[in-house]
C-alpha cells in the first residue's frame, strides 16, 4: 500500500553554517563593538546557547539567528525559546533547544486532524514520526496539502513516498 512519513528534522549542518554566519554577522556589527556575547550551538543535545550583557544584545542575536535560518530555508518554528537566566555578573544567558522529531501531542493533533478529514486514509504514531498509508496515491497527496495548511507549531517534512 502507498504511505509516506511525516518527520519533523533540521539539517544539522545547514544548522551550523546559519548559527556560524549569525555569529560573523554579529561580531562585526558596530552597537556589539566590545560586547563580551556569544553563541555556541552544542550539535549533541542540539542547543543553542546565548550569552550577552543586556536585553536589547539578546534581542539582536535571536532576530539575526532567525534571520539567518530563514536565509537558509530553516524553518524558524524549530527553535524552542526558554526563560532567560542571569549567568555570572551582569551577563544574560539563554538556552535555544531545537525541536526534532513530533512528540506525543502534536503527533495527536495530526492524527486527529487527518481522521477528521474523512479522506480513506490510515494514520499511525511510531516513535517521533507519523505514517501515512492510503490504497490512492491521490489521498496522501491530499493529506499532505491539508497539514500543509494546518500549523502545528513545528516545521513538517513528508518524506518516504511509496507506492
């Protein structure tokens, strides 16, 4: 039976030339001339921490990471923004998780919205990911233009299309 996945992955390494060319772009910006700031994207837990002094640097940083990822073609929805910490001093410090795989609840959205469709398809949570499996070709093209249009707060890629 035809079925494909819907995944939800950033690709590391354009990851990197983003977060590498946010960090250029910010050093030699003049209202940064001094600034002790700095951004490291930790590739393991994929993270991305922000160390500046004030609220209007942290501001500047975060537009231009997401500047940057949009230059890419990264979808910004990715980025997880937490609370912002006091690190040593007068230094504000943030943690940026990047989102990868669906979790349980969006999972459940998606599955929800494709069953209230009432298209002839069949939807199936495994692990981070959502199959999709249909006797029509022409049914999971339409699932894929109705979450297309749905935003479920995290980019979506439909990836393995089989027929």
């Amino acid at each position: 039976m035809p079925s494909f996945d819907i995944v939800s992955k950033i690709d590391g390494q354009t990851l990197d030339n983003a977060i590498n060319t946010a960090k250029k772009e910010i050093l030699n910006r003049y209202d940064f001339n001094g600034s002790k700031s700095t951004i490291d994207l930790d590739k393991k837990t994929n993270e991305i921490t922000i160390v500046t002094e004030n609220d209007m640097r942290l501001k500047a940083i975060i537009d231009s990471i997401i500047s940057r990822m949009s230059k890419q073609q990264l979808d910004p929805q990715a980025l997880d923004f937490g609370k912002d910490q006091y690190a040593s001093g007068n230094m504000i410090r943030k943690e940026v998780k990047i989102k990868e795989g669906i979790d349980k609840e969006v999972a459940k959205k998606v599955v929800k919205k494709i069953k209230d469709s009432k298209l002839k398809v069949e939807a199936a949570i495994m692990n981070d990911q959502v199959r999709v499996t249909a006797k029509k070709i022409d049914d999971l093209q339409a699932v894929i233009s109705l979450c297309r249009t749905e935003d479920f707060g995290q980019p979506m890629q439909y990836i393995n299309m089989r027929a």
